[in-house]
C-alpha cells in the first residue's frame, strides 16, 4: 500500500518534469541540420552549418521568428546510414521543429524515415538520389535537383557538346554514385550510335584505382564520367592522367570542390564538372556570398548556398503558418510558392522535389571551376 | 600485351605498400602472438608525421624535393618508431600474459591513434605536395615512375635487410630465441622487453616509410587511411604464412595482383571477392600460408 502510494507520487512527479518539456511554447525554435562532420566530407558538413547558423542568425537579427530565437541543433551523421539514423533520433529528440540539411543520399534516405514518423519536415539541401522523394513521404523536401535530371543532362552534354561516343562511367556503389551513374547510362542507352563501354564501381576509401582505370584504358573511351565523391574524385583523376587513358574525364556534382583539383594536381586541368551553379555563378546569391565571405572568412562552399535556402524555407513557412508546429510546417512547405532564396526561385511539386533546376557544366582551370555551358 | 603488364606492374605497386605494413604485422606476431590492431594506424600516424615535417621544411625555405623527402622520411620514422616503442610500454606490455585483453587494448590503442590523428589535425583529407612527377624508365607502353620503383625496389631491399638482420645479427639471434620461447629466452641473460621493443620500433618505422611514400605516390591522406589498407596488409601477413618476413612481402604481392587482374578482367566490385575468394582456398589448402613454417621455425 504504501509502496504504491509512493510510487503514484513519483508518477505525477514524473509527469510534472516531462509535460511542460514536451510542449515548450516559449524558449527557442530549435532546427536541425544533420550533416557529416568526421570522415572524408566533413568539410561539406561545416559548410553546411555555417550557412545554416548564418540564415538563423540574420533571422534573429530581425526579432526572429513568432517573436522567439531561433536556434541550430546539429549532429554528425558521418555520411553513413546507421549513424544517420541515430543522429535523426537525437534531432528529434532535442525537440526540432523543422529539420533542414544533410549531405549523403545514403544517410538522408534511412534518416527520413526517422523525420517521417515523428512527423518532422525534412529539407535536403543536398541529396539528389531520387528515393529520397520517391519513398511518397509527405514531410521530406529538396532544393537540390534529383540524379535522375543530373544524369540526362551529363548524357546530353557528353554526346552534344562532347560528340562522344563510346562512354565510360565509374561509380562508386554508394546510393548517390550509383543512382546517378545508372541515370545517365539509362540517357545515353537511349541515343543512337552511343555505346556505354564501362560501368563500374571503384571501393571508397581505398587509394589505388589503376586497375579499373587502366581496363578503361583498353575500351578507349572518348568520355569518362566519374560520379562518385571527390576524395576518390581527385584520385581517379590523378591515375586516369598518369596512366594516359585516351578521351575527355568528367565527373559529377560532388566533385565540386577545390580539394579534387588540389589532389589531383595539374593534371586536373581540362575535367569537366556537372553540377548545379556554384553561388557565384549565380545572380540571386552575390548578396548572399558577400555576407557569408564577412561573416566566415572563406568562401562559401557548393552547397552553402542550398543550406541557406532551406533553412529559409523552412523560417518562410513558419511564418506562413503562424506557428512552429511540426505538421502546422510540413503544411505550409508544400504552399511554398516562388520563395526567393539564393539559388533563385523555390516552389515544390507534389512528390516535395524543387520545380525547375538548372545544371551547367565547368572545366577546371588552372585552379579554378570556369563555367562552360549550360 | 601491353595491358596485362600494366595490371602487373598496378598490383605489384598496391602489393608493396602491402608488404612494408605486413612487415610490421608479421615481426610482432612472430615474436610475442599478438595481431597489432593498430599497426594500419602507426601507418597513418607516420603519413601525417611526414606531412609536417613537409610543412615545416617550407616554412624554413628548404626547397630540394629529395632533401626534404630524405628529412621527411628519417624524422617520420624515426618518431613514428618510438610512437610504436611507446605503445608497446604503454598498451601491451602490461598485459602480455593476458591473451585476450591484449587484443581489446590494441583495439583500444588503435581507435586512439585514429581519433587522436582526427583531433590534432583534421576531419577531412589532407593534401601532399606534388614533388615528384611522372618520369619513368620507358618500358613496353607501360606506365610507370620512378617513384613506382622506388616503392617497390625499397619493399625487397627492407625485406631483405631485414631477413639478414633476424639471422646473421645477435639481436636477431635474441629475437627468433625470444619467439620460440621467452621464458627460456629471459634465463639466457636476455632483455625480453627491450628486444620486443625494437621489433616494435622496426615494424613501426617501416610502416611510417610507406605512409610518407603514400602521401607522395596518392597525393592524399586521412585519419581513417590505416584501416582498410592494415586490413589488406594483415591478410596478405596472413596468406604468406605469419611470422615469416618473405612470406609477408611474398603475401603482399601476390595480394596486390590478384585484386589488379579480378579488377581488371572481371569487375572492379568484385575485385576483393574475387581475391579473397582466392585467399580462402589457399588457406584451405595450406592453413600455415604459403611459406608458413611449424611454430618453433618462425621468422
């Protein structure tokens, strides 16, 4: 009896402590920004979160949101799926309201799962792999275009501009390499007198590529297309100009990013990129790049610009919405009607992919990425 | 033609980097049993120990690529040497006559050196000067440089002088003494922990040479980089019979070879299948590896 008693205290006690740390209505609007900060992107990561912070930042500076601070809660999901899963856990868990952010296609995916059944939006600012819209959850949107446009368009660009016929691709055999890599042999399948002559994948993480690269060299190739990550990128394009394969290399849009040309040497000079605009390719993001050189003393990285426009999205909802309400946002996301972002105009379709993506390819330059064509 | 010596001389360039690590592998399971986990991250240790040295040559305005090579490569390994020493002190020497606590300490040791490696120096990849260029010796239409060379005429000469230092040298005499016994070994007036120490040394030493020669040929290292190649360099330790020192640098070529012809002729993805697959029968067939001797003949 008296144990009972006891333990009926400690419940409404229990209960007490948790309710108003469940429902909290005052205090800050907390959004999360799952991003890879150890392994071979965690540079990518920092880039995403400072953008983040930046957004939240000039937000605050105006009074914030609904009269209350914003605040970003990140944690590292090492580009990997189990640690995805864990770090969504957390976000959740930390009470986010919206969750905008992530890298990998290979920890996005499994992660939204997670957003989805605590009823999380999630906007990615970089997952292009098809699946993660495809799964027909309604809480998860992207800024970034989908594989399945980047791998049409590379098609095209290796056939019209290149006038390439006999095709090689490497993929790595993550979900992003290989849905992109498969997006584009799928295009050029569809083209008359173009042959895909290798498709292939190299293991991440290792540093000697010579042999698949030299088999490549035996198909004689007029194009390579590479759409793996760049620390691999850098290396494939080390061995490929070392062991003298014939034809043009190209390479996908993680490949953006001044460690491939830094690791590939000189060498790197005539590879092509796919990617979308990089932010100073692109008008809408000049006042977006001024601030964001002040305020982190670099420049910003490929996707710094994506990150502030979801986290943008995601305050333009909420104030849409009146409300920092988990499903109040999800529905006020699919409103979202022409927001203007630094990557340009932002409107959903139904499946919560980005209408309208521009890609343009760049050829490195000395040490730098030129924009070449559209 | 042209395209099969290519592979060859491919497998054979993975194949040194694998055999200089499995060296180290080898040496210290001949002596004292135990499978140094973080012997893969001693490699990486060594690696970004030459990359500083690198940085810190050029803040002093020495500029002769062999000069700074030669310096880079003595002061790595020297250190990484005595990092190997330490941890020998430190994480398993205490711990020698407990079987199975010694193989979670080197665990332990090894997500420290990992971590540690992450901490002081960075997250994501680092970059090596590009010293050296493509120049090679012309040879059939395959490519090759001399830094290839380098790597694998420095994998034979370190085996070999190795080899003769185990069995023409008194500290050798006292190492193969130590491995068939050590309590044994100790009543002869031995100094057990400082002959284990030196193998420590040796075996680090050698792995730091082909973390800088990394840095140089791949241009490209990371904290993680130990893993899987420690991982590679194991097996290959393995598949030449472990203990044995030409069974290591035997294990790591042939490895190196047959991951270059499945990627080659069959598929890359399947590559380590395929050369594992190899591996598997070959113990199957002779469970000691290849040169693999009974236990009172290692080393």
């Amino acid at each position: 009896m008296r144990n009972r008693f006891v333990i009926g205290l400690l419940l409404v006690f229990l209960v007490s402590v948790m309710v108003p740390g469940a429902g909290a209505q005052t205090g800050t609007i907390k959004i999360g920004v799952p991003v890879p900060l150890s392994g071979g992107n965690a540079k990518m990561g920092t880039d995403i979160v400072q953008a983040a912070t930046m957004a939240a930042d000039e937000q605050n500076a105006k009074g914030g949101v609904l009269g209350r601070k914003l605040e970003i809660v990140s944690f590292d999901d090492a580009c990997d799926a189990q640690q995805a899963v864990t770090a969504a856990h957390k976000l959740v868990d930390a009470g986010v309201v919206a969750v905008a952010g992530g890298y990998c296609s290979s920890a996005a995916i499994p992660a939204s799962a997670v957003y989805h059944d605590s009823g999380v939006a999630f906007v990615a600012d970089a997952s292009s792999n098809p699946k993660l819209t495809d799964q027909g959850f309604e809480n998860v949107f992207r800024v970034i275009g989908r594989d399945d446009q980047q791998g049409p368009y590379a098609a095209n660009f290796m056939t019209k501009n290149l006038h390439a016929k006999k095709i090689a691709i490497i993929h790595d055999n993550t979900l992003y390499a290989k849905g992109l890599a498969t997006a584009t042999q799928d295009a050029l399948k569809k083209m008359m007198g173009v042959q895909v002559v290798f498709f292939d994948a190299i293991t991440p993480g290792e540093k000697d590529f010579s042999a698949a690269l030299t088999k490549v060299k035996s198909l004689k190739p007029d194009v390579t297309y590479f759409t793996g990550y760049y620390p691999e990128g850098g290396l494939v394009c080390k061995q490929f100009k070392d062991l003298g394969v014939s034809g043009k290399l190209m390479a996908g849009d993680a490949n953006n990013d001044p460690t491939f040309i830094k690791e590939c040497g000189a060498a790197s000079t005539g590879v092509y990129i796919t990617s979308t605009p990089l932010p100073q390719d692109q008008a809408t993001a000049k006042a977006f790049i001024t601030r964001y050189t002040a305020r982190w003393k670099q420049d910003p990285g490929p996707y710094s610009a994506l990150e502030y426009d979801s986290v943008g999205v995601v305050i333009n909802a909420m104030q849409r919405a009146k409300s920092a309400d988990r499903a109040a946002i999800i529905k006020a996301l699919h409103q979202t009607n022409a927001y203007s972002g630094a990557t340009g105009k932002i409107t959903f379709d139904q499946k919560g992919d980005r209408k309208q993506v521009l890609y343009i390819t760049y050829i490195i330059k000395g040490d730098k990425f030129v924009p070449t064509g559209m | 033609m042209e395209i099969a010596l290519q592979q060859l001389v491919n497998g054979l360039t993975v194949g040194a980097f694998y055999a200089l690590i499995a060296l180290g592998y080898t040496m210290v399971y001949g002596i004292i049993r135990l499978i140094n986990f973080a012997h893969g991250d001693i490699y990486a240790v060594g690696a970004f120990l030459g990359l500083s040295m690198y940085g810190l040559l050029a803040l002093l305005h020495v500029q002769n690529a062999i000069l700074t090579t030669l310096l880079a490569l003595i002061v790595s390994m020297g250190c990484t040497g005595l990092l190997g020493m330490l941890l020998f002190r430190v994480a398993y020497r205490p711990l020698l006559h407990a079987r199975l606590s010694i193989l979670i300490s080197a665990i332990g040791a090894s997500l420290t050196l990992e971590y540690g490696l992450l901490l002081i120096y960075s997250p994501s990849f680092l970059v090596y000067p590009h010293l050296f260029g493509r120049d090679g010796p012309a040879f059939a239409g395959v490519s090759i440089s001399w830094l290839q060379v380098l790597i694998f005429v420095s994998s034979i000469v370190l085996m070999a002088a190795l080899y003769t230092m185990v069995h023409r040298t008194k500290t050798g005499m006292a190492m193969r003494a130590l491995a068939i016994n050590q309590d044994a070994a100790r009543l002869m007036g031995i100094n057990v922990n400082r002959v284990i120490g030196l193998t420590f040394f040796m075996g680090s030493a050698l792995a730091s040479f082909a973390g800088v020669l990394t840095g140089l040929y791949y241009s490209q290292i990371s904290f993680l980089m130990g893993f899987l190649i420690g991982l590679k360099a194991f097996t290959a330790a393995v598949l030449g019979g472990i203990g044995n020192i030409p069974g290591a640098v035997l294990g790591g070529f042939l490895l190196g070879i047959m991951e270059s012809l499945a990627a080659g002729y069959y598929s890359s993805r399947w590559k380590d299948v395929v050369a594992f697959g190899i591996l598997i029968v070959i113990l199957v067939v002779r469970p000691r590896g290849l040169l693999g001797e009974r236990v009172v003949e290692r080393m």
